[in-house]
C-alpha cells in the first residue's frame, strides 16, 4: 500500500459546540474541497463535536453504564452521531471521493476502559479498493464497565500504529499546541515542534480542564506522543484555516505544531554524535 494518511476532523472545527447538533458546514466543505484530487490512501475520522459531547456529559456514560435510564443516550448519541456523518459524506461525495462510514461501536471493545478487540481487515480492504473510510469517536462496549468513550484523537492512534499510517494529520479549532490555553491567555505562545526533548513540559502544558467529554487538548497530545514515540510523523493544525489542510497534504509547511517521529529523531541524534 502507498503511504497512508490519517485525518481527523475535529468536532470543535467541523460542529458549533455551542448549539446541540449544528454542523459548521463552510469548514465541512472546505476540507471537501481541499481533498478533492488527493488520491492516496486516507482515513477519515471526525469527533463527536456538539452531536455527542452534550450527549454523553449529561448522562455520565464516560464513567460507565450504571443504571437503564442511560440506555436512551447511547442510542440517541449513536443516531446523531450517524446524522454528522452522513452531512460529511454528503460533502465529500459531491466532490468525487468516496467514503465508506465505518463505525467504532461495531468492531472495538474495550475492558475498563483498554482496548480489547479491534477488527480492521474490512478498513484494510476498503483501503484496497481504493475508497476512504470514514470513522467517528463512539461510544463502544466495555467488558467491565457496560460502556466506554473511544475519543477520535484515540481512534487515530490505535488505527494509524495498527495500519501502519506514514502521517497523521489532527485538525482542530486552533493552530497548534500553545504554552497555555490560547481561548482564554491571548499571550500564549505556539509550540511549533515536539521532540523526545521538550514531550514532558508540552504534555504538562496541555493538561488542564477542558469541559470536553473526550479530553481536549490534552487527549491530542497523548495520542500524538503515542504516535511519534512509534515512528508516526503527526501534526495537530487549524483545520478552519484557510488552505492549511491542502497545504499539509502537499508536504507544505504551515503554521501548527509537528510531533517529531522518535525513531528518525534518536536516529539523527546518533549520526549527529558520531559526526562530533
């Protein structure tokens, strides 16, 4: 298989988190329209955004299936959740790809709270006819805990080591990985690169409360780190900024933050040495 790549589309970006179930469709169709003509192998993945979060927050299903009034939440999470994707595909279809909806309920099973089961031979042969799946963060079965959340960010990570993806691409509301949360601290600074020697300060720095239901910033940070300290180049960029994806996909530099993959960064640490 050619290089793969893996793009995730933010729920922040692609969805008003503000109003319950309203998709941001400008930004939806902008990233159509920069994937159009881009013919290498590519898994899509969108968040929940304001068509689960909501959803899940108020029902308390990220700590675990606890009595039957939550049941009504799954299914109606599951249902919004199809809806968001189906205007993705709409989008994406209209322009010449092709998706194929791929749902993490249906073929990942956790045991409190770790992956137990992921099947992805119908993802790899999607890949091989040619077509772009399409994932979501979900809700999945939890052997201990009745029910799980699978955030997008983590469902990038678990697809992109088990597939072997070249890059990973998580967009999001904002350019990067800042010093401080940039919403509210209008000084922070961009991280613009992360390596096996600044990860600690940056995780440190991502963490905080985010009121999202699957982690926020600091989720991304986790599963990008886990990504580069397995050889995976990841970016986390602005997905609402104009061109950055077409950008990026091209091999352009633009403004975000790049986790360095660890493997070529020991590697070129070694040769460095031996030089000196």
């Amino acid at each position: 298989m050619q290089q793969l790549t893996i793009l995730k589309l933010g729920g922040s970006a692609i969805t008003d988190k503000a109003r319950e179930c309203t998709p941001d469709i400008p930004t939806i169709q902008s990233v159509a329209d920069q994937l159009r003509g881009y013919d290498l192998p590519l898994i899509l993945i969108h968040g929940g955004g304001s068509y689960a979060h909501p959803f899940v927050a108020e029902s308390g299903l990220g700590k675990g299936l606890r009595n039957r009034s939550q049941l009504r939440f799954i299914s109606e999470t599951e249902f919004y959740l199809g809806q968001l994707t189906r205007i993705i595909c709409a989008s994406l279809l209209l322009r010449g790809k092709l998706p194929v909806p791929f749902h993490p309920m249906s073929f990942v099973t956790f045991d409190n709270g770790k992956v137990k089961r992921i099947m992805l031979d119908p993802i790899r042969k999607a890949l091989q006819s040619r077509l772009a799946p399409l994932l979501h963060g979900d809700l999945v079965f939890d052997e201990s805990q009745g029910i799980g959340v699978l955030s997008g960010d983590r469902i990038a990570s678990l697809v992109g080591l088990r597939l072997g993806a070249s890059r990973v691409l998580l967009g999001s509301d904002v350019d990067g990985v800042y010093s401080r949360n940039p919403k509210t601290f209008p000084g922070a600074t961009l991280i613009a690169e992360v390596t096996p020697g600044n990860f600690r300060s940056v995780l440190r720095a991502s963490r905080g409360p985010s009121g999202d239901a699957t982690g926020g910033m600091g989720e991304k940070v986790r599963q990008a780190l886990q990504l580069a300290k397995n050889g995976c180049e990841c970016y986390i960029f602005n997905l609402k900024e104009k061109n950055a994806l077409r950008k990026i996909l091209e091999g352009n530099r633009i403004t975000g933050t790049r986790f360095v993959p660890w493997t070529s960064s020991r590697r070129s640490l070694r040769q460095s040495r031996r030089k000196a």
